[in-house]
C-alpha cells in the first residue's frame, strides 16, 4: 500500500499598509492558528503578513506589526488566499456630518492585483472590499461591506453588484465579507471549505462563538442605522419603534408626519435609502430577533407583539431578510438557558 500523501500546508497573505484596521488583521489569523490545535491530520494554514517595506505598520489603533515578507517577496510564492483588510477615514461633508470614507491606495491596490494573479482563492475583510473593487478583482461580481461604505462602493464601482445585507459573500473563488467582527465568520466559512464543517465546528467552538453564521445572515441592525439629518425622520423611527404591534400603514405614518404618502415616502429613500416599508419590516424583524435570543415567548406570540400578526409572516420576513426559520435562529443565537414555552406551542 502507497503511503497518503502528506498534507499541504496553505499559505495565507494577509495584506498590510499603514492605518489598517487593526481586528481586520489579527482576527482571521487567531482563527486559522486554532485549526492546528483541531486536528491532528491536517497541515493547516501558514500565515504570512505582507507589506511594502520591513518597516513596522501602524494600525488604526495605533498598534504597531512587524510583516513577515514584502510584497516582492510574496509576490514570487504561490499563495492559497490573499486576504485584504481595509482602512477608513471619518469626513465631515458640507451639512456638518461626520461620515466613514473607505480608503484605497492606488499603490496597495496595484500590489493587490499583483498578488490575486498567483492566489487561488481572494478574500476581503470589511472595506477591504473597496480595495478590491479598485483592482478590478470584483468587476461583474456581488459582494459585501462594511454597512456605512456600501453606498460608497456601489457609486465609485457601477460594475459591483453591492449588497450590504449579508455578512459575507462568496462569489466563485472571490470571497468579501462585512463589517469587523464578521471577519470571524468568514475565516470559520474558509476552515469549513478547506477542512470540512467538523473541524470548524471545533474551532468555532475554541473561539466560544457559533459556528459560522449563514453567509446570508444579515448585517443589518436598526440601532446601527445612520442618524438621519433631519428630526422629523428621527421622530417617525421611534414612532415606529413604539407601535411596532400596530398595522403602521405608509398613510398613518404620513398623517402622522404632516406629510403625502408620496413625499414619506421620498424621504425615507432618501434619508435612509430604503421605503418605510421595508424599514418597518426590517425593525420588526430586529425586535424579534431579540426577543427569540433573550426570551422563551412562542412564536405566535412574537408575531403578535412585534407586529407580523401571523406566525406565516413573521416566518417569510425571516426567510427574506436572514435566509433562516425563527426556530433556526433561535437554535443558534440563544442566550439564556431554556425553559420549556407554555401556551401555544412554537411553529417551526
């Protein structure tokens, strides 16, 4: 009998530049270390910090890393996955208001391109993606980024398909993922295509977080919402915060701000780039998801109090929103111990 042949060990390039963001960087490799500790029969994953010079890189924390090569350097190995992390700055615009800019070097975006030439698999963590997009490397591809850049990235790139809803995107072998921490569940996606949804369940498991969320489980959160420039759209959300439970037809919301249907209906465009129905969807969406971490509530009863009125409803937003069941989110993202539901029982 031929002796198995010995695992290849897969080199990962993270990308450096000055003012990267900082988790971008240390996050994904905190998860490929814990591979090795898994699993016996794997070579797992060797990591390589890449920059332009040897010099230290300065983080946006102001944490300072030491690359491991140059970019000439790695530009001349075969890499498994080149992983780009991103940078922003805040600007104030005209109006006052502070808002996040995503960054893209010309010269890291050239290096970048470089480099995707000789990997197999291409990966970005949060605005890294603006990177990529600057590249070319996501021309007729969707992708994903952090929240507050999308609209950036879906203006300076008309080529990408930009959708900021789910926290990571695999198109082909071009992957992007979203806001910060969710460089996580990217990393966990990578481990489970490479070495099977076991072994990351393991390191899931090291790291004390779930497995990896859904790669279409939403990013999105009400709270996190911008803080409209205008009072009156401030006053409509928590109205609508308050009266989840009620019909909150476009025309009492209009009644309700002085305003025609049509005119409500251009300034929630406008103020928070989505129609007040899919806001109120999205926020009673929000409160059910809260409510199915913290408490043992049947699903009936979610949907009465949040508003959906049916258990179908609530069922279909959930489908539509988070590519998952209430049930199945309840599964993964409970918080408390469970206590068997009185009253009517759940739905799956």
């Amino acid at each position: 009998m031929s002796p198995s042949p010995t695992p290849v060990e897969r080199l990962i390039v993270i990308v450096l530049f000055d003012g990267v963001d900082l988790l971008d960087v240390t996050g994904p490799p905190e998860v490929f270390a814990l591979l090795r500790r898994e699993t016996e029969d794997a070579a797992g994953y060797r990591v390589l910090l890449a920059a332009e010079t040897m010099d230290p890189v300065t983080t946006s924390a102001g944490v300072r890393i030491l690359p491991d090569v140059t970019f000439d350097e790695a530009a001349t190995r075969r890499t498994d996955t080149l992983l780009v992390p991103g940078s922003v700055e805040v600007q104030t615009d005209a109006d006052g208001q502070r808002r996040v800019h995503a960054l893209a070097d010309p010269a890291v975006v050239d290096r970048v391109r470089t480099l995707a030439a000789r990997t197999r698999r291409v990966t970005s963590v949060c605005v890294g993606a603006h990177i990529l997009a600057a590249a070319g490397l996501l021309d007729g591809k969707r992708a994903t980024t952090h929240w507050s850049t999308a609209r950036q990235l879906a203006a300076e790139h008309p080529l990408v398909e930009v959708d900021a809803d789910p926290i990571f995107i695999r198109e082909g072998d071009v992957w992007t993922g979203a806001g910060i921490s969710a460089c996580l569940d990217l990393s966990l996606a990578l481990v489970a295509e490479d070495f099977g949804e076991t072994v990351a369940l393991r390191v899931a498991r090291q790291l004390v977080m779930y497995l990896k969320r859904p790669s279409g489980q939403s990013q999105f959160s009400v709270p996190l919402e911008p803080v409209s420039t205008t009072r009156r759209v401030e006053d409509l959300r928590h109205h609508i915060t308050r009266h989840l439970a009620e019909p909150l037809t476009v025309d009492d919301l209009a009644a309700y701000a002085n305003v025609s249907s049509r005119q409500l209906t251009r300034i929630f465009k406008d103020e928070l780039g989505m129609t007040p129905g899919v806001y109120i969807e999205a926020a009673r969406v929000e409160r059910a998801r809260a409510t199915l971490e913290t408490s043992d509530d049947t699903l009936e009863r979610i949907a009465s109090t949040c508003g959906f009125g049916t258990t179908d409803t609530l069922i279909r937003a959930f489908r539509r929103r988070l590519d998952t069941t209430p049930t199945e989110y309840r599964h993964r993202f409970r918080t408390e111990p469970r206590a068997e539901p009185t009253g009517a029982s759940a739905r799956p």
